[in-house]
C-alpha cells in the first residue's frame, strides 16, 4: 500500500497501456476474420481507400491550423505567470492524439465492415461479434490514448513547475501546470470540432444525394451499386460516424478530467499522496473505467437468430456502469481525506462518491429516454410513421415535435443532476460527476462505432447483390446501430453540459471573478450573443450540407442521363467524381463554424472582460445542449421511421412498405434529419466545451485582480473597469 501511495501519479498512465494492449488483441482477431468474395473486397477498398484520402486532404488543412495556433499560444504562453510557451506543445500533442484517435477508429472500421458482411453469411450472432469487437477496437483506443496523454504530461509539468520548484500544489505552481496541461484539451477538442463538423458535411451531402436521386427518382435502392453516391456515402459513415465520433470523444474524455482536475487544485487535501488526491481522482476513475469497459464487452454477445441485439449491448453497457461504480467507492475511500472544502462549501469523501453515482445514473438515464425517443417500435418513431400516410410536409411536422418534445425529460434529468452534484460536493461535485459519466466512454464509444460498421456492412451486402438473408442480418444490426448512434450523441451532449459547468466553474475562479451580474446590459447582452451562436453555427453547418448535396445530385443526375448502362449493370458509375465532391465540400465548409466557436470567446473576452464573457459561455451552453438534444433526437427519429417500412408498417388498418407513397415521405424526413443528427447536432457538444476551454486557457490574460483592475495583455497594460471608477467617485461624493 505505501508502493501504492507514492507512485500512483506514475501508475494512471499502465491504464491506458493495458486498454491499448487489448485494443492491439481485439484489432488482431477482427484482422484474421475472412473479408469475402473478390466482388466484396473490391468495394472494401473503395470504401477504405476514400476514407484514408479524406483523413489526408484533412489533416493537410489542419496543419496549418495547428501551426498558426502554436505560435499564438506559445507567445501567449510569455506573458503572464501562470502560464509557459510550453503550452504550444500541449497544444500539439493534443492535436496529433486526436487526430491520431480517429485514424485508428478509421482503420479498424474499413476492416470490420467487409468481414461483418461475411460473417452476416454465416449468422446474426457472428456478425455482430465482428462488428462489436471493431467498436471495441475503437473505444478501448480513444480512452487509452487519452488517459495515457493526459496522465503522462500531468506528471512531467507536475514535476517541472511543482516538485522542481517545491511549489504549492494548491497555489499558483499547479495553477501553471494544469494551465499548460489545459493545452492538450484544446487541442483535442479543436481537432474533433473540425473532425466532426468535417465529417458530418462529407457523410451527409453522399446521404442525402444518394438518397434523392437513387432511392425517390430512380427507385433504386439504398446502396444499389447503380448509384454514383454509394461510395461516397459509405465513406462518410466512417469519416462522420467514425473518425468524428472518435476524435469528439477523446476531447470530451480529456475535457472533463481537466476540469475536474482545475477544481481539485482549490481542495486543501489532507492525504497520502502529497496533497493532490482530488487531481489524481478523475483521472484514476477513468482508468477504472476502460478496465471495466473491457470486462463489460466480454458480455455483449448472443446465440439465436431471434435474439435482442440491444439487449445484449445494454447488458455490456450495464456491467460495465455497476463495476465502475463499485471500484470507484472503494478507489474514493482510499483516495482523499475524510473532509474538505471548495469555495465555502464543506463535504466528505462519501458525498464525493454520491456525486459520481449521480453523474452515472445521469449518464445511464439519458441514455433510457435517447433510446425511447428514437427507437422502432416506440410511439415518437410510431408518431412520424403515422403522419408519413399524409405526406411529406406531415412527417417533417411529426418529426420536428419529437425532436422538441425530446428536449424536456434530459433537461429534467440534467437539471436534478446538476443540483444534486453541487448538493453532495460543491463545484467539485458537478465535476467529478461528469467525470463519473465518462468513465466508461470506452464501452459508449465501442456500442456507438458498431453502428456505423454494420451500416457499411449493410451497403457492402447490397452492392455485392448477396442474398436477401444477409441483407436481413446486416439490417438488423444497422437499426439498433441507429439507436445506439441516437444514445452515444445523447451521452455526450449530457457529458458536455456537466463538463461545461466545470470548465466555466474553473474559469471564473482562474479569471479572479466571483460572481456573474445578469442585471448588466453588458453581461446580458453576452448571454444573448452566446445563446444565439449555436444557432448561426447549426445554420452554417446545414447549409454547407444542403450545398454540397445539390452538387451531389447534380453530379448523379448527370451520370445516370450521360453514362449508358449504368441502370443495366453494364457501366461502372464513377464514383470518384462523387468523393471529390464530398471531400472538396466538407473541407471548405468546416472552416467557418470551427472559427466560430475559436474567436467568439477571445474577441468577447479581450474587448469587454470577463464577466461578459462568462455570461456568453452561459448562454452558449444551455441553448447548444437544447439545439444538439433536439436535432440530434429528431434526426435518429425520422431515420428509424424511414427503416421501418422494410419491414413493413400498418397505418390506419393497412401494411406499407418500401417503395409506398408513405415510405417515400419518411424518406424526405430522413433527409431532412440527417444534417441534424449527424453535423450540426452532435457538434453541438464540442461547440460549448471548445468555447469553454478557450475561455479558460485566456483566463489568465484577463484575470481581475480583487482592486477591479483588470490585466489585459500585455502584463504592464491596465485597464481600470467602471465598477472601480464608480467606486472612486462615490468615495469622493462623501
């Protein structure tokens, strides 16, 4: 136990060791699974090869990005005390796990898919084993290297500024290292905004053209190997649904652990472990999460044909949630002292631990009511099905009140989180609550990357023209695979709002201000400005989506009018033509959102201070975690809805199915739906946490001092605020 004690803060990195060496086990056995005919790897490596081109183009653009905002950061980083230019390579190092995250949910994902559709040949049972262990591969990946990053460089500036020095690990030492450390965060979460909203406009501008032309003029079907966007849309499955959902992830797990981190550092700590037991905790609480997102994915399986696929997976996810919680009341007595105190508010180690048990069932109860709202079978999906036998224009109205319908029980849920969290531990509380939430985003990740692998599945069965059975297995996987998608978004929005509450937490007591004033115009004029950003942000991302899909269509159009055959399986489409356009789109498109979210909080920040910047981040977060609930739920809903008319649906007395009048108005409200829950919505996440940590890391720059002076760069710079002229002169008037 006294190993134990004085080398724990070097033990949290054999964490994310032990989940990257099982990552490597799971990654190996999906490798040696048979990928099929000559016909299906061929179209694998289609799918394979324009995924890996994108990720390039991608990363080309972001490197001079990431460039630019070394510099910036690294100049930064010389002038204020609390801060070092080695935060440029914090900066860069959680740019490059990022972006690194993504590429291995990528590669894994264009192996899996093929081998999922062999395996659908053989059973239901085996192909979701592949498609799952590809998940695995993915989630186990994205949480080790996360805990791996952020362990690791906690323990080199924790010894460069802290032990070096014999600085206080309470005081402005540690405030420097988790000030550098919060670098790392940014650049995770600047990679995954760009990952994301890239991603989205690529998967969605394929979607929907291939689904305009292919399905509703040409009355092909969904991946028909005649239509000139499958390719490309199956590419985006993985780009979007994959390498997105991998780097968004990875910045919400390092996200929320820095928070917690930033407000442990105000905990005057009785303990074993120099002081700095509540840093240390989440990030411990993480690594007890991978390992026991491992144990829980040995349970996700089944033996029949009629077998609940969701069930399974909500067994793994299950297991996993209680093992965690188990090994985190036991890690918290061990961990921190009897009592402690955060800005006033006095609670013990047990309210610490009730606090995660909060953020645990938050998460699993968000979960529940995502899964209810866009599932088959239940009666929002039933509502929209309903009103597609009245046409297009009723489906879209069905699907847009359960989208806001949806918003109210995870609000709820959030809310009663928020206030139990802060009851049990304080600012603490909330955070090492969300931190709880997150725990066991390696299972969330590995449940919600299975969808996409067995949608391409699905695709690669129905160009490869393989018997109606496959296709039935495949499908199967993919309608659950929409569900658990719906849930995984639904997660990370509630993961964000708590995260985001943290971040702000940090960032007032970083900025040196107590309070935030709504009854100033300025401030609520901040709180105006931030709840509208997250809807100029949805509008420029769904815009760029409808732009790219007109090309998209036209592209099609033009092939199916110019290319002789191609109907008769006697031409081969050129689907190439239909890559470029998505690639080139997303590319120029995702610039302007992504500077959005970067420059609003610096611009508000330097110019009008703090305090109005605090009330902007509010803003930003409640209206951003409102719009990503929403679309997020409303496209999940409209896309189940379309699904189910394969197998056939009964309106008022009578069975429709593919092809009918109201199969045909699902199909506008999919397409309607898909930019919703697969750009803007899900980006929504990344939107408030990114503006959340630019905000903390230039808290230091903007910081009050108690005089109402603030210090703007550079140091010798002061700006005195009305409230310290105000002050002045009514001292004077008496």
């Amino acid at each position: 136990m006294e190993f134990l004690n004085k080398n724990l803060i070097f033990l949290i990195p054999l964490f994310g060791v032990v989940g990257l060496l099982f990552m490597g086990r799971k990654s190996a056995w999906v490798s040696k699974q048979i990928s099929g005919d000559e016909k299906m790897t061929e179209l694998a490596g289609y799918i394979a090869d324009g995924a890996m081109a994108f990720l390039r183009s991608e990363w080309r653009v972001l490197a001079y990005f990431v460039a630019l905002a070394m510099v910036l950061l690294g100049y930064s980083g010389t002038t204020v005390e609390t801060s070092s230019p080695v935060i440029a390579i914090s900066f860069l190092l959680g740019a490059l796990f990022s972006a690194f995250a993504g590429y291995l949910g990528m590669r894994i994902a264009t192996k899996a898919n093929v081998r999922t559709t062999e395996a659908a040949k053989t059973s239901l049972a085996q192909a979701l084993k592949v498609s799952f262990t590809g998940g695995t591969v993915m989630g186990l990946g994205v949480a080790g290297l996360a805990i791996i990053g952020l362990g690791s460089l906690f323990i080199v500036f924790y010894q460069i500024y802290v032990v070096n020095t014999g600085g206080n690990v309470n005081g402005k030492d540690m405030q420097k290292a988790l000030d550098v450390l919060a670098g790392f965060s940014l650049g995770a979460e600047s990679i995954a905004l760009f990952a994301r909203v890239g991603g989205g406009i690529y998967t969605k501008a394929a979607d929907v053209g291939a689904d305009l032309v292919g399905k509703v003029e040409a009355g092909i079907p969904e991946d028909d190997v005649r239509n000139p966007a499958t390719i490309a849309d199956n590419v985006g499955d993985n780009v979007g649904d994959v390498a997105g959902m991998g780097a968004d992830l990875f910045g919400s797990y390092v996200a929320t652990m820095l928070a917690t981190m930033v407000l442990g550092r105000e905990i005057v700590s009785q303990d074993n472990f120099g002081g700095i037991a509540p840093i240390l905790l989440p990030m411990l609480i993480a690594g007890l999460g991978l390992i026991f997102s491992i144990v829980g994915a040995s349970f996700v399986r089944i033996k029949k044909e009629t077998d609940s696929v969701q069930s399974a997976l909500n067994l793994g996810n299950w297991m996993s949630i209680i093992l965690t919680a188990i090994a985190t009341f036991f890690a918290v007595k061990w961990l921190l002292p009897e009592t402690m105190s955060i800005r006033g508010v006095a609670f013990t180690k047990t309210d610490v631990f009730l606090s995660i048990a909060v953020g645990l069932v938050v998460g699993t109860l968000m979960s529940i009511i995502t899964e209810y709202y866009t599932a088959m079978g239940k009666r929002p999906v039933m509502s929209i099905i309903k009103q597609s036998s009245t046409g297009h224009a009723t489906n879209i109205i069905a699907g847009l009140a359960v989208g806001m319908e949806s918003t109210v029980l995870p609000i709820l849920v959030l809310a009663a989180g928020i206030y139990g969290s802060f009851h049990f531990a304080g600012l603490y509380g909330v955070a090492i609550a969300a931190a709880g939430m997150m725990s066991t985003t390696a299972m969330q990740l590995a449940i919600d990357a299975f969808g996409p692998i067995a949608d391409n599945a699905g695709g690669i069965a129905e160009m490869s023209q393989l018997p109606e059975e496959v296709r039935h297995r495949t499908d199967t996987l993919d309608a659950v695979g929409n569900t658990t998608a719906a849930t995984g978004k639904g997660f990370a929005i509630a993961s964000a709002a708590l995260t985001s509450l943290a971040l702000f937490a940090a960032f007032v007591g970083v900025a040196g201000i107590d309070h935030i004033d709504i009854y100033k115009a300025d401030v609520l004029a901040g709180l105006f400005i931030g709840g509208m950003i997250p809807f100029i942000f949805s509008a420029l991302c769904i815009s760029a989506v409808g732009r790219a899909a007109m090309a998209m269509v036209q592209e099609v159009r033009r092939q199916f009018r110019e290319i002789p055959g191609i109907m008769e399986y006697k031409a081969k489409p050129e689907y190439e033509k239909c890559v470029a356009i998505s690639t080139q789109a997303s590319l120029r498109e995702m610039v302007a959102p992504g500077l959005i979210a970067l420059i609003t909080p610096i611009i508000v920040g330097f110019t009008l201070g703090p305090e109005v910047l605090g009330g902007l981040l509010a803003g930003v977060t409640v209206s951003g975690v409102l719009m990503g609930i929403f679309q997020s739920n409303a496209g999940g809903a409209w896309d189940n809805a379309k699904k189910s008319f394969e197998k056939g649906v009964e309106i008022n007395g009578e069975i429709y199915y593919k092809k009918s009048e109201p199969h045909k108005a699902s199909v506008t409200g999919d397409t309607v739906g898909d930019p919703f829950k697969d750009t803007s919505g899900p980006s929504m996440n990344i939107l408030i946490k990114l503006m959340s940590i630019v905000s903390l890391v230039i808290a230091p720059h903007i910081h009050v001092e108690n005089n109402g002076v603030t210090k703007i760069l550079p140091q010798n710079h002061k700006e005195v605020k009305i409230e310290a002229v105000k002050t002045a002169f009514t001292k004077i008037k008496n």
